[in-house]
C-alpha cells in the first residue's frame, strides 16, 4: 500500500467557466469563451458555457459533496468578467461576493482554499484592445491580482496565478482552437511573453497585499517530450524550447532560452520584451503547479512523407507548434482516454524528477490529473468506472515513484471534482469523479469518487480497487 508524505494536501479542482454558469446574471460581463460559444460550429453539439454545472447556484450542495469527499483542498478560479466587468476597476459586489461565499464555505468545512486567477476566461472587452498579445493586459492582470488578493487573501490557502499558458497562447492566438480563435503565429508568442510578465506582476502584487503564510504559485501543463530514437534530439529539443522553457525560462531562470528566441527569429524578433520583463517574471514562487495527463512522442521530419501531428489537441487552421515545422507528433500506443490521449503514467514521473533536477529548491503540486472515459449508468444507478480508477491509481503511484526519487511533491489535485464543460468539446467528454446529468443538473457518485474518498482518508493507495460504494 504505497503511502504519501505526512501533510500531502489532497484535492480536487474545477475552474469558473466550466462549471459556474450564471453566465449573464448578478453584473458578470462577457468573456472569450461566452464569444467564442456562441460562436456556431467552434463548440461540439452547439455547447455554450451559460449554465454548465450550475455550481453558482449549488454552491452548497457542491460544498459538502467535497466535504463528503474528505479532500483537504479546493482548487477553483475566479472568474475575472464577473469581479471586474469590462475589463474596468469597478468591483462587481454580487461577483464578488459569491467568492466570499465559496471561500468561507470551504474553510468552514475545514477545506483549504486554492484559487486561480485566470482560468482562460479574459473579458472579451480586453481581448477587443488586443487580448494577451497586448502589453496592457498584462498590466490589467496585475491589478486585477491585487484587488482579488485585497478581498480574499486573509482566508485563501494557496494563490496559482495563471493555468496552463500554454493553452492560453498557442491553443488561443496559434491554432485558434481554443478562444479567442486567433491564427497569427508573431502574436501568439506575444501572448507567451504577456502571460509571463502578468504572472510576475500578478505574483508580486499579490505578496503586497495576502497573509505572509498563504503560497503563491503557477500552473503550467509542461509537456514530458521524448524522441522516438536518437535521432531525434533536435526535434525534442526544439519543442521542448517552445513548450516548456518558455514558460520556466523567465519564470525561474529569469530569461528566455537563447534557442527559443534563435528557432523563432523568423516569426518575431521579440521586441515585446522590454528591459526588466524577465526580472519581473521571475517573482519568487512557493510552489510549482504542474498539470499532467500524457506524454509527447516526437521525430525529425524527413521532408517527403506525410506528416504525423498527433499531438493529442485539436486540429485548427494552423498550427500551435510555432517554427516546428520539420517535426512530427506521433501517435502513440494505447491505452487510450477518450480525449485519445495515451494512457503512460512513466511520463510523470519522469516530468517530477526532471523538474526536482532542474529546480531542486522548488516544492511541486500537481494541479491538475485525471481523464475522460464514456460513462454509462448502470441499471444499478452506480457508475462503474473502473478504467477511470485504474488511470488515477497508475498516476498516483507514479507519484511516490517520484517522491522516493527525491521530488518534493506536496500535493495532488485530480482534475475534475465533476463533469463540466469542456472547452471546445463541450458536454461530450467527462472528466469528473462526481456525474452531472447537464438535463437535471443531478449530481451522482461514480466509483472513483468512492475510491478517491479511501485514499485520502488512509493518505496511502488502497492493495486493491475493490470500490466501497456506500451511499452519499
């Protein structure tokens, strides 16, 4: 029965835009992803987040399902168009004051608050003044932090500044699979370099102002890229550059890698970055959020076959490998979630150890791990989702591997507390331990709620999956 460290802080974790709804209601103004929702043919099945899990209104019920859960944190994000409107300074009191509900909730329920300042959902009126390729948004983001920290942080346990800028910058300015469906390549590594310099500004905003003890962090889907042989080196180097030390460079390092700047020279010449950007970016962390669910498999392309893009996101218009050109992404050996996403837990704890190497000084959460398979409800009422279980179990022991490896993980959040919408897939895949019928808004365990419910309460893996499901 592998065990976790004393004090492993176990969560779950959903963000505004998926699960809140109420998405025209008490003051909130519109987002990217209300614009691009409503957009046809960019969400499947006509899929808008308008009312998703209902969770604003449910916020209770929701509690004490984590309650119930036994989990000692919650990762949520605010939603920045329903405490800032319009991108302006003016506080949206009903917004904000359903974030004072749900942070007093938490803590009243002894659960740990963990909030997220930016989960995607910037307010389509800074995205009309030119989104995160623009300077000034980095700048709003700033204040943005410092207000939301003025408000919530005597009572918030861990501050994440952004998730996964990566989505933000390629998925949203590159490919333009996700909002706001922008194609231009110079502006997406703008965006890169905005979300940089926000966070830093985010965090240091956020230092001035929040209880001395709460932690500051960031989330960043680093993608764990091997070649598919030797050969490959250049390949994997390359996407590594773009993936994931544009974010650790300034982050950590303080500045961008010199290969990344050099791969992308016929894109931009990266006249963005000003003097002291890179210093600013660097704010001082407490931990390193890290979000995993697969592994990148890459080659050298050798110029006449067809290409492989399997790189396990959407296909758009263009490409968010920006300057990768003579690589291929490719496909992998299943098992498969439904998202197609190879099911290889040795990637995580390959990423952990690489990161403790790298940055040894650093503690690490995961923020975010969990997949998508088609649940059915069985005529039983239950949801047996034993592939579901199998995946947490096989990434949670990959976990201790890492922590007996030396990293120092302090946490795990499994993504998600419910099903909720996702993205630009909408309502047809679920990543939830806890089903939403989205007709009823009926919320029922699944097997994996139960076994996740063990394993924190023993803070070990259970010897088997056998699930204990009892009434909840």
């Amino acid at each position: 029965m592998p065990a976790f460290p004393e004090n492993f802080l176990w969560g779950t974790a959903t963000a505004a835009y998926q699960v809140e709804g109420a998405a025209f209601e008490d003051g909130r103004g519109p987002s990217i992803w209300d614009t691009f929702s409503h957009t046809p043919g960019l969400v499947a099945n006509g899929d808008t987040g308008d009312v998703a899990c209902d969770h604003y209104h449910r916020l209770e019920e929701d509690l004490n399902i984590l309650a119930d859960l036994g989990v000692g944190a919650y990762r949520f994000s605010i939603s920045w168009p329903r405490v800032l409107p319009g991108a302006g300074d003016r506080i949206n009191q009903p917004g904000l004051d359903f974030y004072h509900r749900l942070v007093d909730g938490l803590r009243a329920r002894d659960i740990a608050p963990v909030a997220t300042l930016y989960h995607w959902d910037l307010p389509q009126e800074l995205e009309d003044a030119g989104g995160w390729p623009n300077r000034d948004t980095a700048l709003r983001f700033g204040e943005y932090a410092r207000r939301m920290g003025e408000a919530l942080g005597d009572r918030v346990h861990t501050w994440i500044t952004l998730n996964e800028p990566w989505c933000s910058a390629y998925l949203g300015y590159a490919s333009g699979v996700h909002a706001p469906a922008r194609t231009d390549a110079a502006a997406s590594l703008a965006a890169v370099h905005h979300l940089n310099l926000g966070h830093g500004l985010a965090a240091r905003a956020l230092r001035e102002v929040i209880d001395p003890a709460a932690k500051i962090s960031v989330t960043l889907n680093l993608h764990h890229i091997r070649g598919e042989s030797e050969r490959d080196a250049e390949a994997v180097r390359r996407t590594d550059a773009l993936a994931n030390r544009a974010f650790l460079g300034p982050m950590l390092d303080g500045a961008y890698p010199r290969d990344l700047i050099e791969d992308t020279a016929s894109v931009t010449d990266w006249s963005f970055v000003q003097d002291g950007d890179e210093a600013t970016a660097a704010a001082p962390l407490d931990l390193l959020g890290v979000n995993y669910y697969n592994p990148v498999l890459v080659r050298q392309w050798d110029g006449t076959s067809e290409r492989d893009q399997a790189d396990g996101h959407a296909n758009g218009a263009a490409s968010p490998w920006i300057a990768c050109d003579d690589v291929d992404f490719v496909r992998q050996p299943g098992p498969y979630t439904e998202m197609g996403w190879n099911i290889d837990e040795t990637g995580l704890t390959e990423l952990l150890l690489r990161l403790h190497r790298d940055y040894p000084e650093l503690p690490l959460m995961i923020t975010e791990n969990g997949a998508a398979f088609p649940d059915v409800v069985s005529d039983d009422g239950h949801i047996h989702d034993e592939q579901r279980v199998d995946y947490l179990r096989r990434h949670l022991t990959a976990v201790t591997e890492a922590i007996e490896g030396g990293a120092d993980v302090q946490g795990y959040f499994l993504w998600s507390l419910m099903d909720n919408f996702e993205w630009a897939h909408g309502y047809a895949k679920r990543f939830g331990i806890i089903r939403v019928d989205h007709d009823t808004q009926v919320r029922t365990w699944k097997d994996s709620a139960h076994w996740y419910r063990e394993v924190v309460a023993a803070n070990a893996l259970p010897a088997t999956d056998q699930v204990t499901t009892t009434a909840s």
